[in-house]
C-alpha cells in the first residue's frame, strides 16, 4: 500500500512492502515501529531508538513529536490522494491557521509577535512539557494574526496558542 505523507510542508511516498519493509521516497527502509500506547509508539530505525507521539487533529491532519520537535502534516492513501488533487484539495494553504498545544505544558517563550510575517518551519512557540522543551513551528507562509497565550502561562492540550493567517489577499 502506497501513501502520500506530508510533514511540515515536505513530502514523502511511503509504500508498505509485503516483507513489512517500507520504501520511503523509493528508499528501502528497515523500521521496527510498536505501539506503546494511545498516542505513544516507538520506533526503530537504523539501530536507533526513538519514541514518538502522533496525535490526529481536525480534517485528517495529524501531529508528530520527535526528540522535542513538532511536525504537522497529513497521510492520504493514493486514492485519496488522487481524490483531493482532483478537487484542488492540495492547494496551497490558505486562510487562517491554528497552533494548538499538542500536550499539557509551560509556555517558555514566543519569539514572534503579532503582525509579524513567519514562513514554513519556523518557530512561533516554545513549550515546555516533561521538562522537554518542544519548538512548536509555523505549518506555512503567513502572518501572526492573533497570540492566546504568554511566556509563563501553563496550557492544556489542544489549547489555542496562537493564529496564522495567509498573507495572501
């Protein structure tokens, strides 16, 4: 089975061998990849060992957090793949964009404010969680509309942090 994921704007065709080896991008691939919870997996690949969450947010989109990073993103299967680029579904992003806490923590600071043009990737907040601190990044191009919250404030999961809106008009 082939998919089509999509992280922090860059994408990836993963195709699910029959063997359980994957080919990323037409790359073989051993992964040895467990569920260890609801949203928590472990993963391992090329003799490294890594945990992950991935949680599933609005519209299919999921999150991933990876030795303190976020990644966003989407998996479409080829079918829906095909499906959303014939509707125009794959479009560039446009319109407003939440940032949402992905888990219960301590806003450390925020290096954007409102007004401010951002682009794909940068860091708009810093989370602090399990005394982990998580640089959570801008999903695109746009500007900070809006700011919820402060450096200091604790957050619960899946709380507004801040908005992006499309620079474009």
């Amino acid at each position: 089975m082939k998919y089509v994921t999509t992280l922090n704007g860059k994408q990836f065709e993963i195709e699910i061998q029959r063997d359980g080896s994957l080919l990323v991008n037409g790359e073989q691939r051993e992964v040895d990849f467990r569920a260890m919870g609801p949203s928590l997996y472990s993963i391992l690949m090329e003799n490294l060992s890594h945990e992950l969450v991935i949680e599933e947010r609005d519209e299919g989109d999921i999150e991933v957090q990876l030795r303190g990073r976020l990644y966003t993103g989407k998996v479409l299967d080829e079918r829906a793949q095909l499906m959303a680029q014939r509707s125009g579904g794959m479009m560039p992003d446009s319109g407003e964009a939440t940032i949402k806490s992905p888990m219960p923590g301590l806003v450390v600071a925020i290096p954007v404010e409102v007004g401010q043009a951002v682009t794909a990737g940068q860091t708009v907040v810093i989370l602090e969680s399990m005394k982990m601190q998580n640089e959570l990044k801008s999903p695109r191009d746009g500007v900070i509309q809006s700011i919820a919250v402060q450096a200091g404030q604790s957050v619960e999961q899946n709380k507004p942090l801040l908005v992006i809106a499309s620079n474009e008009v």
